[in-house]
C-alpha cells in the first residue's frame, strides 16, 4: 500500500513540473516557432496572389479618389483654354476681346485727292501723297476698325484737313465676326463628344469691318460707301470637342470668298478678274481653340459700275481671343 501511494504522489509532482516548463516559455520563441511553420506550410503562389489583389485594390482605391476629386483638379474646367466655359446651346458666337488688326481697302480712289478742295471733305482716314509727280495726288488707304496704333496711322504722310488727329475706335479690342451653329441634340453631356466640320455652319457676319456703316464715311455717307461679304467654304479640321457637356476645344480652317459692295447692294459688287469673279484665298480663317485669325490678302483687277479699277487689294487681318 505505502509502495503505491508513493507511486501516485512522484507521478504527480512530474504533471506539475511539466506544466510549469510550458507556462515558463519564451513568447518570442513561441511566435518564431509559428513563423517557422507558417514559411514551411504556405504556398508561394498563394504569396504572390495576396501581394496582386493588394495591389489592385490599390489602383482601384486610387481610381475612385481621382474621380472624387473636384472638376478643376481632374483639368474638366480650369484648364479650359476659353476664358469661362462655354456650355452646349447649339451657337458659339465668335466675339470677344484683345482685337487686333482690321480689313482694308487700297487702289480704289472714289473720291478726290488727300487735300480736299473744300472744308467739307475732310476725310478721317490716313492718307498717302502719291511719288508720280502729278499734283494733289492721293491714296487712301480705307481701314475698319481703325486704331491708334495701327501701322496707317503711325505712317500716314498726310494731315487731315481741320483734324488734329485721326478719328480711331474706342472699342478696337473688342471683336464680333458671325458664328459656329450645330444641332444641339448631337452632344448628350456624357463623357467626351465632338461635332464634325460637316455638321455644323460657320458664318461670318461683321459689320465693324463695313467702312459704310462706320462714323468715318461722311457726308452723306457716300464717300467710302462700300461693304464686304465673306463667305467661309471648304471647312477643315476636327471640329468642336466637348467634355460632359462643355466645349473644350475648336479645331477649324477655311477658304475664305471676299466680295466688295458699293453702297452694300449684292447688285453694285466688284467683279474681279478672277475665275469666280470674287476674291477668294484658301485657309485663309483659322479658329484654333480660344483664338480666331483671318489672313487674307488679295489683290486684282476689277470692274464697278463707276468704272474699271486696277490693282485693288482686300487685306482682312482681324484676330482676337474669342469669350463666352
């Protein structure tokens, strides 16, 4: 009986001396441990697949924050090269401001020399002294709008009768030369959207370019009594680019057909001894995104009902930024 009782009581101690070695164990020994199984157990290619979805999830949680981020930080407004956005209403005007230049008429003498023989013929327009050594001879050069600063101006070798200075325009810096109309309907508002040269029409209507309408054409207003017509023809270029609804690019060339209208009747044009009987240049508009520039320069023969006339150059030089 003693013998197994004794027994009992050293099988005993031994459970508790073991328990005892477990409890006092090193964590960090511990924790290698499960690392050494953890390397030993798990599949490289499981690794690899982990380290993919990470990075997916990555790209797609920076994706969705670009979309969140504000119009002007994602460049759908600021970097707009117009001035203000301009929405989609079917008609862009191509008006604006930081006009240059202007059209011009030369070679076309309808009216006496640059020394008028009365008072009353006072003409507010720069005036050039012809070399041919025939007295009292005179060039005009007829230029709408007229700036201080333009090149007739600064060198005009004549004074103006009874006028301290040339009459120029105020509102030379501002602009309107027609328009760019399309079909509204084409643009849904939604993502990227463009409309071709071929769908829309682009009109030219400038009545500041008219010396007949301007407050120069005195006396009656027949004596620079003329108008231009232009027509734009053979549009080329990517047309209008919009971006959810607003334009965000023009991209637009053309050939430009020049008529010269006495008194503004369509009936009193020149005709020019040209093929068409008007004058026309190709590419001779360009609307690139926020600017617009005419480069035209022509010169020819024609006949009017006042008579044949010889060399007479049409020179439109009008630019500017166009604005909303």
């Amino acid at each position: 009986m003693k013998i197994i009782l004794l027994a009992a009581v050293l099988a005993l101690a031994g459970f508790a001396c073991s328990d005892s070695s477990d409890d006092n164990t090193d964590p960090s020994e511990t924790e290698q441990s499960n690392n050494e199984g953890d390397n030993v157990t798990v599949d490289p290619k499981d690794g690899e697949k982990k380290e993919t979805e990470a990075e997916n999830l990555d790209q797609s949680e920076g994706k969705q924050k670009e979309e969140q981020l504000p119009d002007d930080l994602n460049g759908n407004t600021e970097r707009k090269p117009f001035g203000e956005a301009i929405k989609n209403t079917g008609m862009i005007a191509l008006k604006g401001t930081e006009a240059t230049g202007y059209a011009s008429l030369s070679n076309f003498q309808n009216e006496e020399s640059c020394t008028p023989s009365s008072e009353n013929k006072a003409f507010p327009y720069p005036c050039y002294e012809l070399d041919d050594g025939t007295a009292g001879s005179g060039k005009y050069i007829i230029a709408e709008p007229l700036s201080a600063a333009s090149e007739f101006v600064e060198e005009s070798t004549h004074t103006i009768l009874n006028r301290d200075r040339i009459e120029t325009d105020d509102d030379f810096a501002e602009f309107s030369l027609g328009s760019i109309s399309y079909d509204q309907s084409l643009i849904t508002g939604e993502g990227s959207e463009n409309i071709s040269v071929s769908d829309l029409e682009l009109d030219i209507v400038a009545p500041e370019l008219d010396p007949f309408t301007s407050e120069r054409n005195i006396r009656f207003r027949n004596e620079f009594a003329w108008s231009y017509s232009i027509i734009a023809k053979n549009i080329k270029g990517e047309g209008l680019t919009f971006s959810e609804g607003l334009l965000t690019s023009i991209d637009i060339s053309a050939d430009l057909v020049v008529d010269v209208l006495l008194f503004a009747q369509m009936s009193n044009k020149f005709v020019f001894d040209t093929a068409s009987g008007s004058l026309e240049q190709e590419q001779s508009l360009i609307i690139d995104d926020a600017n617009i520039r005419f480069q035209f320069d022509q010169t020819a023969d024609a006949q009017t009902f006042l008579g044949s006339v010889t060399d007479v150059r049409v020179s439109i030089t009008r630019a500017g930024t166009i604005t909303p």
